[in-house]
C-alpha cells in the first residue's frame, strides 16, 4: 500500500493527514504554536516552531497510522498565507517571521500605492493591504536596517518548512500571489515591482507548480520524523488554495466558506483577466493556470477564540456553544462586528476595532457567544455580496474550517448567505487539498478533479430557513451601518491601545 501526507500549516497549529489511495485518513496529529503579539497589531511566529511542529506532527500521523514509513509516497503543504520569513546568506532566518494578520504596515502600504500607482493593481492584482508580504519587507528594511541588511532571501511560511525537511528553495505561484511581488497573470516575479523597491531578483526563491516536485527529505530529517529519505516532496500552496482543491472548488460556479484562523469566501475562476476592481483577492489556484477570487475576515475563528480564551477559558468550544441553538437567530438585538484586529473585506482597515452593540439586561452568555457568530457571518456575508454584485451566482457553498465542525453554525451560514450549504464527510479541507496535490504530483491520478472524485465527499447540507432569512436580511443591513458609525469612534480610541 501507498500513502500521502498533507501537512496544514496554520496559525493556531500544524496538522499532518495521512491518508491512503482511497483518500482515506489512516492516520492524523496536530501540534499547537504560540503566536506572539508584542504590540497591538502585531503578530508573530518562531519559524523553529513551526519546523518542530511539523516533524512531531508526521511522526504522530505515522505511528498513529501504523505503516512501514518507506510505504509514504509523498507529502505536501498547505500554509497560512503571506507571512515573512527572511533568511540569511546561511539560510537561517534573522527575527521572528511576521504574519498575515498583522497590521503594523499601513505606512508601507501607502508607500506602495504611491510608487506604483495603478501599476500594482495591474501586476499584483491586488491593492496594498498591511497583511500582505511586500509592506512587511519595506517595514523590516525601514525600522530594523541592520536585521534586513543581513536578509538574503525571503520565504512563506511553509516554503521554509519545505526548505528544512528537502534543503530546497522554492515557492509556488499561489502562495507566491500573496506576496505583491508576483505578476500574477504572467506567473514571474515582476521586475516592475522589483526594481522600484530596489530589490534584486535573489531576494526571491524560485518559483514552482504546487503539485511540482521540490526534493526528497532529507536523510537525519526524514529519520527525526519517522520517514525515510525515498518520500517526495511536492510544492504545496496557499492555505486558502489548498482548502479549495480539499473541497472540489476545481471547476467555474463553485464557492468556499473557510471558517479558521481568519475566514474566507472564494470563488473559482478560469479566466485570468477577471476583474474585481481590487474589491476582493485575486490570486492563483493551486491548479495549473486556474485562479480565485476571494473576500477576507480577518478574525473570524479568531474573534470566536478570543471569546471563549476571554470569557470561558477552561470550556471546550462545543460546551461554550451548546446553549446558541435555543437563542433566536438576532441574537435578541445584539450585533457583534468581528473587527478585533482590524478588517480586510470590504474594509481594509488597519484601525477599526470590533463593537457589541446593543447589549441588554437580559441577554445571557448564550446571546453574546450566538451574537459573535453571527458577526463573523455578517463579514463573510459582504464578500458574498461583492460576489453577487459582480453578477455571480452563488447557490451553494461548500463549507469548511474550524467553524464547519457547528452544526448550528452551518445552517446560520445557509440563513446569513441564503444559499444551500454542504459540509464534508472529512472536516479537514487544507490538509485534504495538501494531500492532494502530493497524489497528484506522485502520479496516482491524472488531474487534480479525478483526486478529488475520489477523495472529496460531501456529507450533510443545510438549506435556508426563509423566517431566518428575513431576519438576516434585516439585521445585515444595520450590520453594514456599524462599520460607518464607529469608524470615527475608534480612530480616536487608537492612542488608547497597547
Ligand atoms: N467545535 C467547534 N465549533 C465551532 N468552531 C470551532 C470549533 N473548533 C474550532 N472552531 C473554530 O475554528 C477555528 C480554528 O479553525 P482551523 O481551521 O483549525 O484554523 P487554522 O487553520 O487557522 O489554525 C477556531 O479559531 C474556532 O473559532
Ligand atoms: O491572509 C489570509 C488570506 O489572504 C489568511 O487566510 C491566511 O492565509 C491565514 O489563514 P488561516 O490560518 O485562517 O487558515
């Protein structure tokens, strides 16, 4: 028998799948990381984490598996997007590696939009937001010049993890797509963007296929993680990409709804040339020459994480949710808005901050734990709203993340989105897709679709209630007011943060 593994690099912690030729899970671990906030606003990983992370990971996935290691084909990546790692002339990186949610860069991004001016939307494809790669690199090289002069290269964070278990440098176009340095519809870096940062070309790693072979593992790597030197190390991609391919977002007319760390709706798109006027992400697939559009929640799990850590610390999240059901979708009046480290979709925002509004004395832990869901649903809500407006038909959602594992969560989604909501048999999307792609680039299948008619499968659907339909509809119109109504209002409180 062979196996895969895909490896799921997120921002709470690492998962490795191990799954068979029928895309079964013969074997799974995951190993938590610290993420360090020294500042409001910012956020911080050690890359050593993440590298032992992963090799424990492996080695739990393998002997939870209980197969012979050498019988382990492939392995591949998915990783949280966008985050820098910069590495010395020795490959050894020089600070902590700053994050996708981390909003310390809105100077830079103003910096980029001046020098590049319609240019960056042109090439990148995106507009300069602080979560970004490239405000990151000219925020190192402003702040801590001596750190930056001893980089010689940058990395994503699971192209270092790669580079670690193979000794190979690479980074694949859909992670490489997150970067703005990327042309993204000519698959090179764009020199354009380049030189007018002054960056030479050896600043980045080569580029690569996610299904591309990147090496082999290293001999004392692959005996620390329970494998042997003959496993192959394919590419891998963006988490987001990753979780489209783990759940069949392969063809045109297919949407996502990824509930984790942050949270993202994504459509498929073929044509390169799509345009959303920058209003949402466009970024590469991990599918040869396919594309995606997608809208960002900044904190989505994260805002339901940082409840529960706050207010009910030693519960598990099904025991903080089990009392949500028997509270009225509304919430009994409260309106949370999940912009705890700022917004990206529609409101790319460093500075707003999230509200409770309209709090009552009779409300109940249960009404603010339903109202924060509801929140997060209401963000992901405007994404499929610039969707619709830009005349795509969004009628059903595969649904996947941390937040699919809620059944009630799952049919507020059906009811907030008004469009039929599928979950999957395997709540495991980025890992699955990740997986994937190691099958695919070891030959097992001949495209990406005929992998995931095997290993993708859907499990129950959830359709809209039309009274909690109504209801959605009315709350998310004064949704849509919060963000206007306290923008003022937190732009003073800002001096007040830490
Ligand atoms: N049982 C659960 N019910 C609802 N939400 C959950 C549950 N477990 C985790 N979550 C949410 O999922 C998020 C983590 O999702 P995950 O996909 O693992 O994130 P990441 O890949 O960013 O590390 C948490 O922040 C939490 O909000
Ligand atoms: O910044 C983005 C996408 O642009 C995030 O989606 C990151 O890629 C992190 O994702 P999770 O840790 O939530 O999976």
């Amino acid at each position: 028998m062979s196996y895969v593994i895909g490896i799921d690099l997120g921002t709470s912690a690492v998962k490795a799948l191990l799954i068979d030729r029928d895309g079964k899970i013969r074997g799974e671990a995951s190993v938590s990381y610290p993420l360090f906030h020294e500042h409001s606003g910012w956020s911080e990983q050690r890359p050593e984490d993440w590298v032992e992370g992963t090799l424990q990971a492996i080695r739990d996935a393998v002997a939870a598996a209980g197969i012979e290691p050498s019988e382990v084909e492939g392995i591949s990546f998915s990783g949280q997007m966008h985050g820098l790692v910069l590495l010395d002339a020795d490959r050894k990186p020089v600070r902590n590696a700053i994050l996708w949610n981390d909003t310390r860069t809105t100077e830079q991004c103003r910096e980029i939009e001046r020098t590049l001016g319609e240019d960056l939307l042109h090439i990148a494809r995106n507009p300069a937001l602080e979560g970004f790669t490239l405000p990151k690199i000219l925020w190192v090289r402003e702040h801590e010049k001596e750190v930056f002069d001893r980089a010689s290269l940058f990395l994503l964070p699971k192209d270092y993890v790669r580079y670690r278990l193979t000794g190979e440098l690479h980074m694949d176009y859909s992670d490489a797509a997150g970067t703005l340095l990327l042309d993204v519809a000519g698959k090179v870096w764009s020199r354009r963007v380049l030189e007018a940062f002054d960056l030479p070309e050896s600043f980045c790693p080569a580029l690569i296929e996610s299904h591309g072979l990147a090496g082999t593992m290293l001999p004392d790597i692959a005996g620390q993680c329970g494998l042997t030197p003959v496993t192959k190390v394919y590419a891998g991609g963006a988490d987001n990409a990753c979780g489209a391919i783990g759940a069949g977002i392969l063809s045109e007319g297919l949407t996502l709804c990824s509930i984790g760390t942050s949270g993202v709706i994504l459509a498929y798109e073929n044509n390169r040339d799509s345009d959303y006027s920058g209003k949402v992400h466009f970024f590469n697939h991990g599918k040869e020459d396919a594309y995606y559009a997608m809208g960002v929640t900044l904190a989505a799990g994260y805002s339901l994480s940082w409840f529960k850590q706050t207010f009910a610390a030693e519960e598990s999240f099904n025991e903080l949710l089990k009392g949500v059901a028997d509270v009225k979708p509304g919430s009994g009046g409260l309106l949370f808005t999940p912009y705890i480290v700022g917004e990206r979709t529609p409101h790319a925002d460093a500075q707003i901050r999230g509200s409770f509004i309209g709090m009552d004395g009779s409300h109940k832990r249960d009404h603010f734990a339903r109202a924060v869901m509801e929140g997060i649903t209401f963000s992901l809500n405007e994404s499929v709203a610039v969707f619709r407006e830009a005349g795509k038909t969004v009628d059903t959602i595969v649904s996947i993340g941390g937040g699919a594992q809620n059944p009630v969560w799952l049919q507020m989604q059906a009811d907030i989105f008004d469009a039929r909501v599928v979950a999957l048999e395997n709540e495991q999307g980025p890992g699955l897709g990740a997986a994937m792609l190691a099958a695919y680039g070891a030959g097992w299948f001949a495209s990406l679709e005929e992998c995931a008619d095997r290993f993708v499968k859907h499990a129950s659907a959830y359709t809209p209630n039309p009274d909690a339909v109504e209801t959605y509809k009315g709350l998310f119109g004064i949704y849509r007011d919060v963000y206007s109504s306290t923008r003022e209002l937190n732009n003073r409180l800002a001096a007040y943060r830490g």
